[in-house]
C-alpha cells in the first residue's frame, strides 16, 4: 500500500496537507496525478508565543486564525482549494 493510494478512485485529484508546528503553520495544495504528487501551492505562518507552548495548543483562535492565514496563502498560488486533507 503506497502513501498516496487513497486517491486512486479518481485519476487526478487535489488535497491538503497542513503541519501545525511549535513556531509555524504549513500548507501545502498538491495534485496527484497517476500516484506522484505535484505540489501547487505553498502557506506559512508564524505562530505568535502565545498561540503554542512546548508542542501544545495554548490559543485555539489564534492557531485556527493561522491555519486560515496559511491555507489562503497556498489558495493563492495553487488556485484551487480541494475539500480533503
């Protein structure tokens, strides 16, 4: 079973990945096509200090507000926002 074999009902299909650090929000949009990945569109976003502390949520509007930040950054390259994650 291969990383990506989840998205083998369709031939191509877009998802998200989004990695909720410490010190930042990433997000990346990515087309699978015939199973490798191109990815389309690309987000960060600072955390502030008071968002995470060691690993934990310590702020859950904030986080959220990043996570938000981030996906709009990557919406805006990629041009396509896929409803799976």
């Amino acid at each position: 079973m291969g990383l990506f074999d989840f998205l083998k009902q369709n031939k191509d299909r877009f998802a998200i990945s989004l990695d909720i650090g410490t010190e930042f929000v990433k997000t990346l949009i990515f087309e699978v096509v015939e199973g490798k990945a191109a990815v389309k569109g690309v987000g960060m976003e600072r955390q502030k200090l008071s968002d995470m502390a060691a690993g934990g949520v310590t702020d859950i509007q904030g986080v959220i507000k990043n996570c938000e930040e981030a996906l709009s950054q990557a919406y805006q390259e990629a041009k396509i926002l896929p409803d799976q994650a």
